[in-house]
C-alpha cells in the first residue's frame, strides 16, 4: 500500500511539473526555473511520507520557501523580493498587463502558488478513501494558470497530457491488490466518475469560454495603479532638449533594414509620446504606466530591428518608429501602448534589442481615416479647415484624406515658420489668430493646429513628440545602418489615425523664415481709469498717546500646528499600542462572562454545582490553589485565608454542591438561589480586599481559564 501511495505522489508531482511548464506564459518568455517549486516540494513529501501529518505539513512549508528563494535567487532578486512573493506581489501580479513582467517578486509569487497546489496534492495522496482528491488542487492551478495566461490561452499538449496522467492516477486507486484489467474494470464501474468528469468539464468551459470569445481576454482587474509615473509635459521636454547648448548625444541606434519586408530606408520619425488631451490651452498626457512583459504587441510583417543605447542616463523613453513589438529590458506603458519607458534608470551604453512596426506614410496607409465627434475646441474651426483645404487644392469631397492634403499643403507653402513668432503659446485664441490672422508660428502651433483642424472634420488626430532624423546623418555598413538622436532632433509632429495604425503629416514649412520684420503688435487699449472714492480728512490731532496693537506672535500658530501633530501622532502610536491590550481585555472578559452565564443556567441542581464552581474560580484567580484529591468541605477551609469575610458564604456553597451532587433535595430552586447568593457574597468580599491594580489583575487572571491551574470542582 506504501508504494502505490508513494507512485501516486510522484504523478501528483509530474502533473505538477506540466503545470509549472505552462505557467510560463504567464510571463512574454517561457520561465523553466518554475519546475523548481513541485519539484522541491515533491522530493522534500518523498522523504517525510511515513512520518506524521504535522511534520509533512512542516516540512513542506520549509520546502515551498526553499523553492520560492531559489527562483527569486536565480532571476536576480533579493530578500525583499522573497518576502514580497509572499505577500503583496499577489496583488501586483492580478493588476499588471499581459504579458506579466518577470520581475523576480512576481516569479516568486507564481512559485509559492505551485508551490502550495503540489503540497496540497501529496497531502492528499494520504486519503486512500478520497483517492481522486488529489486532482483538485492540480486543476485548481492550471485553470489560475489559464487565467492568468489569458489572452494566450491554454496550451493544449500540456491539458492532453493533464489528462492522460490524471486517467493514469485514477486507475492506481489504493485498495487489494489486482491486476490492470481488474482495475480497468474498476473504473468503469466508478459511479463518481462520470459526475467528477462533468463537473471538471464544466468547470473549464465556464473559464475557458469567455477568455476564448472576449476581445481582450483578459480577466485581470483592469484597476489604477497603485504607482504611477511623474510625467513632464512632452511638449515642454522637447522645447527644452532644443534649447540645449552645445548639443549633447541622446541616444544611438543600429536599425537591420530588411529589404525583403520593403523595408529599404531607415525611418526618420522615432515617436516617443502621444497626446490626445487638449483642454483648450495645452496638451497633457492622460497616462497610467504599468509595468508589463516585454512583448507589447503581436509580431508584423512591416517590423524592424534595432539596438538602442541610451547615452545620457536622464532620458528613459525609447525612441519608437511606430507601435512597439518587443523590447528586451523591463519597462513600464500605457493601456494604448503611446509612451514606453525603462522601469528602472538606463545606464549609459548599454544596448537595448528593440523589434517595432514601421508606420507607414499617407500614401502607404490601408484603411478607413478614424472618426470622432468634434468638441468645443473645434467646432468652430471647421469652415476655416474646409477653406484651407479648397485653398490647398482639395476640391469639394468628402473625402477625409484629399481634404487633409489640402490642408497641409497650405500650411507648408502659405504660412511662415518662426521659432520667436509673437503668441507663440498654445491657447485656442492663440491658435485661431495663428490660423486666420498672422499664419506666423512655432513649429508646435504647426502641429497643434492641424490636429484641430483635422478634429474640426471630425478626423482622428493627435500631437506626437519625439525625434526627427536627418537621413544625410546615417552611416550605413552592409545591412546596419548607425545613427546618433542629438538633441537638436527634437520634434513635434500631428498625426493621424488610419486604419489601425497613425499616420505622420508635416504641415510645418521646412525651412524658418529669415525675414526680420515681424508683424505689428495690436495696438493695445488703454482702459480709463476707474473714479476714485473721496478722500476722508486726517482726523484731529490729540496729544493723547498712541497705544501700539499687541504684538501678536507669528511662529505661535506654526508652533502650536506641530505641537498638534506630534500629539496626533503620539496619539495615534498609543492607540495602536492599545489595541490588543484592548482585545485581550475583552476576549478574558468575555469568556468568563459566558462561562458564568453558562453556569448559572439549565436545572436547580446544576446551578448550585455551577455557583460552587464560580466560587472555586475565583479564588484560583485569587491565588489559590485546588488540587483534585480535595474535597468540597477542605476547599472551604483553605479558602477562608482567600476570603475571610466571607468563610460562612464559602461552606454553605460547599455544603449545597455536595448536597445536590450526592443526595436528592426536597426544593432544590431554593437552594440555587441561596448558593448564587452565596457566590455573589464571596466575589463582592474578594473585591473589597484589594486595591484597584489587585482587582484589574484578579479580574483578568487567566489562571482559572487554563487547564493545569483551572479549579478541579
């Protein structure tokens, strides 16, 4: 019988091992190290299977820790991220995209959770009478590992094998010995074993369903963080990397063209943000980061590869040419996948593999142009967008595309480019005297200007930032082609959506206007000034002494504002201190009150035995000591030195016990009254005698609540 239990810990830990195989989707890249965990686990129940269950369940913790460490250890991580596997990485795990990032508290999580399922099942090989039970906690892991998984989905060769060696355990049932036809023939005459297929069929297709027929497929709770990243207007960024002087290096990459893709040129837009929030006066990134994977998106067929070093480590972004495939370093996106940075600070010179899409030009573009409603920033540009556009040459259509063609051609060829264009803010009133007045900007009007017009359409549109690279600067060696991103390549450009990808236009002049006459400011009306009230006559002279205000203390009230927050907060200390003094008061309180409830209720003659009782516990609480070879009538004595006041109370109270207990009274209700009066006498005396401190300790001694001090009567 040992040997097939222990053959039957052996398939729970290989069952095991195929779970923890399919745990690596969890992750953007297969995690080998989670076999560790039910192997560990497994060996550690092989050991100790004889023993008790105490010391199985004991050594099996040891052995999901050990396992835990180990994986954490081997991915990098820390004793921090130990102690977080055990903890609040759970909740980080439930609250990340897929793919989760394998940062090594997260691995560690995944582990325990193995870990715990592969324990749970060789504990429960031991149940010869529940022989499928085992099952359970395997299926339990592999339906959280489908979800967490999700959208990938489950992988089919892992449920096949599943279910071939759960077929192999069912057969090992423990019982006589017999032969595999014998047990074949068992198992068809399993009653439960068509309800427990059922159910587990059930249980699969309710999980397995929905993720299979949602779009996102993705049962995590799609909540806010509960960190988010501090960004700086992009805008600003950009304005400030232009500025700088002399300028510096930012970042170099090596892009692997690949012709066969029609791939032949190295793309000379690198996006780093997208902002889609206008309120009217600036543009404001509307961004929750969360740590993911690093596959970001499926693989394309109009994708790249580069290597990105990062040459100042003040810059996190990476530079992107269109949406992001996989990026080989942990980082931290948005839900729109618009902005991607380095989860942790880059260090100078290393390189990152990074593989994005390529995003094509107007004329490249496929699909219908995306439609929104105008809104209030925008509804009054729309015929100023139709007339640039009919002046741009677009006729009248309506077709989205043509009428966007006109518009940036007359902003490139009519309007003037000036970096120190007066107005140069980006404010609606601003943007609509830049459009119908001067057509003299700064090249994020340009960009800001265009989105809105495009908006006013009821076009898509969006600001992008980033870097714009001049393709003279390229330094190709067979199939990689170098560049250096200065500072000076930073850019602003509108783009918009086409199709499921967004699309660059350049309504910016390409070269700034030289001409150093400006146009006139508006001359600006002086309002009059406002009537002055009357002035009121000095008041008479007195010789009488002016008394000074009272000098009022200014650092009084910031003094006393700190006063009152060390005293909230020493408060608050002692209340917390307080708290389990406060709950052991209570649960010692409320136990001897039920038990005295307890006690005095029920027939007459158990009453007397229950104030007897009482009466005996208060004097053990009181110090005294009862020993079961004494009789009532010698506990009273002995309990004379405890309560002298009340030695008559204590023998009549014995008297009445052993009177109930070993004879039949004629009016056994008034004997109970008289001994609970007996008992109230003898605890209202003991409480007399004592200070205050005694009395606390007399009420909450827990010697009468423990069995090798409690009162024997």
């Amino acid at each position: 019988m040992i040997d097939l239990l222990r053959l039957r810990l052996v398939l729970a830990g290989v069952m095991m091992c195929l779970v923890a195989i399919s745990a690596g989707v969890v992750f953007d890249q297969q995690e080998w190290t989670f076999l560790i965990a039910p192997v560990i686990v497994t060996v550690a129940a092989w050991s100790v299977f004889a023993r008790r269950w105490t010391g199985r369940l004991a050594t099996g913790v040891i052995a999901i820790v050990s396992g835990t460490t180990l994986v954490v250890i081997i991915a990098g991580g820390d004793a921090a991220d130990v102690v977080a596997s055990f903890g609040s990485s759970t909740q980080r795990l439930l609250s990340t995209e897929w793919p989760s990032p394998d940062r090594p508290e997260l691995l560690g999580t995944v582990a325990t959770l193995l870990g715990i399922a592969t324990l749970a099942a060789a504990e429960l090989t031991h149940r010869a009478r529940f022989h499928l039970s085992p099952l359970l906690p395997v299926l339990a892991a592999q339906l959280l590992i489908i979800s967490l998984s999700a959208p990938h989905g489950p992988q089919w060769w892992t449920l096949t094998a599943l279910a071939l060696l759960a077929v192999i355990f069912t057969i090992m049932r423990p019982g006589a010995e017999m032969e595999l036809r014998d047990r074949l023939a068992l198992l068809r005459g399993e009653r439960r074993l068509i309800p427990a297929a059922c159910l587990t069929i059930g249980v699969a297709a309710l999980v397995a369903v929905p993720l299979t027929l949602s779009g996102r497929a993705d049962p995590r709770r799609n909540e806010p963080a509960a960190s988010s990243a501090s960004l700086i207007d992009p805008i600003e960024a950009t304005l400030a990397l232009q500025t700088i002087e002399p300028p510096i290096e930012l970042h170099e990459l090596q892009v692997s063209s690949d012709v066969a893709n029609g791939l032949d040129a190295v793309p000379t837009r690198w996006r780093t943000a997208a902002l889609s929030r206008y309120d009217g006066r600036r543009w404001s990134p509307n961004l929750v980061l969360r740590p993911i994977g690093r596959r970001l998106n499926p693989p394309a067929d109009d994708e790249i590869d580069y290597t990105i070093t990062f040459e100042n480590d003040d810059v996190q972004f990476v530079p992107l040419p269109g949406a992001p495939i996989v990026i080989d370093a942990p980082i931290e996106t948005d839900e729109a996948r618009t902005l991607v940075g380095l989860l942790e600070r880059p260090v100078a010179g290393d390189p990152y593999r990074v593989t994005a899409r390529v995003e094509p030009t107007p004329e490249e573009a496929v699909g219908s142009i995306g439609v929104i409603e105008a809104d209030e920033n925008t509804t009054a540009l729309a015929d100023l967008a139709q007339g640039l556009a009919r002046e741009g040459g677009a006729e009248e259509t309506t077709d989205f595309l043509e009428q966007l063609r006109g518009i940036e051609a007359t902003m490139r060829e009519e309007f003037v480019l000036r970096t120190d264009a007066p107005g140069g803010g980006l404010q609606r009133l601003l943007i609509e005297r830049f459009l119908r007045e001067t057509r003299r900007g700064n090249a994020e009007q340009f960009a800001t200007a265009f989105v809105l017009l495009a908006r006013s359409l009821g076009v898509e549109a969006r600001v992008a930032t980033g870097y714009e690279i001049d393709p003279t600067n390229l330094d190709t060696t067979g199939d990689l082609a170098t560049l250096t991103i200065l500072s000076t390549d930073a850019a602003v450009w509108p783009e918009v959506r086409i199709g499921d990808r967004w699309v660059a236009f350049d309504p910016t002049p390409p070269e700034e206007s030289t001409d150093s006459s400006p146009p006139p400011v508006e001359p600006q009306v002086q309002t009059p000034a406002p009537p002055q009230p009357p002035i009121d006559e000095p008041p008479d002279a007195v010789d009488d002494p002016v008394v000074a205000d009272e000098v009022v203390d200014e650092g009084t009230p910031a003094r006393l504002s700190v006063i009152v927050t060390y005293a909230l907060y020493v408060g608050v200390v002692v209340a917390i201190l307080l708290v389990p003094v406060l709950l052991f008061v209570l649960i010692v309180l409320g136990a001897k009150r039920r038990r005295r409830r307890r006690r005095l209720s029920g027939s007459a003659r158990e009453r007397v035995r229950g104030a007897w009782s009482l009466a005996t516990n208060a004097l053990v609480d009181g110090g005294m000591s009862i020993t079961k070879s004494e009789t009532n009538d010698e506990i009273a004595i002995v309990a004379a030195g405890y309560a002298p006041k009340a030695t008559r109370e204590l023998r009549r109270l014995a008297r009445l016990s052993s009177t109930t207990t070993f004879g039949d009274p004629t009016h056994p209700e008034l004997l109970a009254d008289d001994a609970v009066a007996c008992l109230n006498q003898v605890e209202a005396t003991m409480s007399e005698g004592r200070t205050r401190r005694q009395r606390i300790g007399w009420r909450l001694s827990l010697r009468s609540l423990r069995s090798s001090t409690t009162s024997p009567v």
